[in-house]
C-alpha cells in the first residue's frame, strides 16, 4: 500500500486470516514461553 489509511486497511483485512493459534505457534517458534 501507498498511503496510510491504505496500509491499515490491508491489515484489518489481513487480521482476520490469523487465528490464535497460529499467532501462538509463531511466538513459540520464535522462542517466546508463554509462562
């Protein structure tokens, strides 16, 4: 994206393709204990 509100709007679609359990596995194997 070019512009600002173009770059955030590009993240709140791209959010959502995340679930939470991919965002742990990728802290977990970027060696963050979730301790």
């Amino acid at each position: 994206e070019r512009s600002l509100g173009g770059l955030w709007a590009a993240i709140g679609r791209i959010i959502d393709t995340f679930t939470p359990a991919v965002c742990a596995n990728y802290f977990a194997a970027a060696g963050y204990d979730a301790d």
